[in-house]
C-alpha cells in the first residue's frame, strides 16, 4: 500500500522528486527491512518516495522508490522508476558514491541545484 506522507505539514504528490513526466516505472517488492526505511511516532514504517532501490550502493541500484510505500505489515509492492530525470536536490538522501553514474548508465539523468 503506498500514501502520500507529508513534510512540514506539506503533501508531496508521487514521483515529487522527478524534473519530467515521463519516466519508466517498474512493480517490484519493498522490504520491510530497507535500508532507508522510517519508523513514525506510532510505530509505522514507510519507505519514502525518493529512495534508492533496492540500496543506495552502486552495485545493486536499479531504481528509485517512487511513492511512500508503507511496510508496517511486511514487505509490499511498490513502484520503482527505472529511468527518468531527477532532482538531485529533492531525494531523501544523497547518492552514495558509484550511484548516480549507475543510474545514469540504466537512462537516469540528474539535475543538481
């Protein structure tokens, strides 16, 4: 199940973090047990939009989450863009290094601030 989850008192709609429309997403399994995984105040888990999948390492990245996807319950489906063009400045944490030249390898491209 995936949610719009907000910032500040700010909604982010799915895929905030993209610069264009257009982009190829893919259906793929999120862990309950990802690395960038939030817990709420309430016990909740979500994975946040913006998330490098499945890691934020450069020999395992294919993607990045492109809505919240709420994990409390275990793992659940959830959509991965598979290319795109991103904001580097609106992801929740920045590439790890390797990362972005990986993506930009699968048809990523990333604008900077």
């Amino acid at each position: 199940m995936s949610f719009n989850a907000s910032k500040n008192g700010y909604g982010y709609a799915p895929g905030w973090f993209l610069a264009e429309e257009e982009c190829s997403r893919e259906t793929r399994t999120i862990p309950q047990n990802h690395a960038q995984v939030v817990t709420g105040s309430n016990g909740a888990k979500h994975v946040p939009m913006g998330a490098f999948f499945p890691a934020n390492d450069s020999s395992t990245v294919v993607g990045i989450v492109y809505e919240d996807v709420d994990v409390s319950t275990g793992a659940m489906p959830g959509s991965v863009v598979t290319q795109g063009v991103v904001y580097l400045d609106r992801l929740p944490a920045a590439p790890a290094s390797g990362v972005q030249s990986a993506l930009e390898g699968k048809g990523f491209k990333f604008y900077a601030p």
